[in-house]
C-alpha cells in the first residue's frame, strides 16, 4: 500500500506516528533522529544527475546563475 502526502514533513510525522517507512533528506529528519523519535536505516544511495532547462530567450537571474555555477562545480 503506499500513501502519498503534501510534504516531507507530512511524511516524517507519518513515521513517526507508526504509519510505515520511508527514505527522507536528513535535513529533514535531523531534529527527529537526535531526539529519538526517528531511528535511521543502513541506506546508501548512489549519485545521480541533475540537469537545468531553461528558455534561452528570458532573462536568468544573478541566484539562478549561482545555482546552476554549483551544479556546474559538483563532483560527479
């Protein structure tokens, strides 16, 4: 069965009330895995792709720029 909700915050409480697993950022259940509430599982996932599109006719934004120069820089 799978149940989907609006955020990963929806997902975490979720979890944390029993309702199942689940594979979430750690910046997301940070707070939760100190308290205790969370327990993390030995996952590891490999790196994947990103790519940016973008209509080469609008104006791109200096923060866009910045974004895309760090994607740019990643390993991988």
């Amino acid at each position: 069965m799978a149940l989907v909700l609006p955020s990963n915050e929806g997902v975490r409480t979720a979890v944390e009330a029993g309702a199942g697993v689940a594979a979430l950022s750690s910046l997301v259940v940070g707070p939760a895995l100190k308290a205790g509430t969370l327990h993390a599982g030995p996952l590891a996932f490999d790196t994947r792709p990103f790519y940016g599109l973008r209509h080469k006719e609008r104006y791109r934004t200096k923060a866009a720029d910045a974004l895309l120069d760090l994607l740019n820089s990643s390993p991988g």
